[in-house]
C-alpha cells in the first residue's frame, strides 16, 4: 500500500509493542510486590524499566535464546495451574469438582475483560517483521510462525480450560 502504509503500520506496531510494555512492568511490579512486599510498586517498576530499556536495543538474534526460558515458564504455569486443579478436592479452584458455568454470563460487563484475555496471548504478532528481516534462514519464517501460534494455541487453550473448570463464571 505504499510508503504512508509502511509508516501507519510501523507506528500502530510501535504503540502495540508499548502498550505490552507497560502491561509487563505493571504486571511484574505487582507480582513483586505481593512477593515481596518490602519495596512499594513504583519501586518494582523502576527495576523492571531498568531491566527492559537495555534489553530493548540488544539484536533480536541475541534475544531468541532467551526466549526459550519465556516458552518453558509459560508451559510450566500451565502445568502447575492444572496440577493445583487436580489436587484440591473441592471448589473452588478444583478441577475434580469444577464451578458451574453457563452458556451467557451473568454480568454482561464483563465481556470486555474476557475478550482482552483471549486476546492477550496473541498479541505478539507486532515483532514479526523484526524477527523476519532478523532470520539468518528467512525462508523457514512460515514454520516457524505455525510453530510459534501452535505452541501459544496449546497453552491459551489449557490454561482456558482450566481456568473455567476451577473458576467458572468467577
């Protein structure tokens, strides 16, 4: 579409990649803070934006071994959510003995919260075209992508389940 879409583009995956940003120190500051409560949130954000700022003008080549660290941990989550679901032996929060569900929610508020769930493990598609021109062999970009959303697909769909199974409309 020529060079203003280039550079339209360019600036929404810009502000996608700051917004996911900012949704990662806010979630690590608290994470943090319910740890180890000794340091205030702001305090938690400082080190987090200490920690990403360097990270952030590092080659993506350098960052690729790294990432596997990210893959294993989410596997891991997964794994340990639905462990914790199989051995707690009533609900809430049990897999044996899951919470009710229905088909339409009770409170239609909260639509946008579920919808912002689904799609927040699917929002990485904006460093693609970094990752791409980053390749050494370009011409395996495909599998790798089918590779990449297969591995996501397996995780959103079981933390998903397990997630209704345990919680249910809560």
């Amino acid at each position: 579409f020529g060079n203003k879409a280039r550079i339209a583009v360019s600036i929404l995956f810009s502000l996608e990649l700051l917004a996911a940003c900012v949704a990662l120190v806010v979630l690590f500051a608290d994470s943090m803070n319910a740890l180890i409560s000794g340091y205030d949130v702001i305090t938690w954000k400082i080190v987090c934006g200490v920690i990403l700022i360097p990270l952030s003008f590092l080659p993506l080549r350098l960052l690729s071994f790294t990432s596997i660290l990210g893959v294993m941990s989410c596997f891991g989550i997964t794994l340990a959510v639905w462990a914790d679901g199989l051995i707690k032996p009533e609900a809430p929060g049990s897999i044996r003995q899951p919470m009710t569900q229905y088909l339409f929610p009770e409170n239609w508020m909260t639509i946008p919260l579920s919808f912002g769930l689904l799609m927040s493990p699917w929002g990485g598609h904006s460093v693609f075209p970094n990752i791409y021109r980053d390749m050494r062999h370009p011409y395996k970009y495909r599998r790798g992508v089918d590779i990449t959303y297969m591995f996501t697909y397996i995780i959103d769909i079981g933390m998903a389940c397990a997630g209704i199974l345990m919680f249910g409309d809560d």
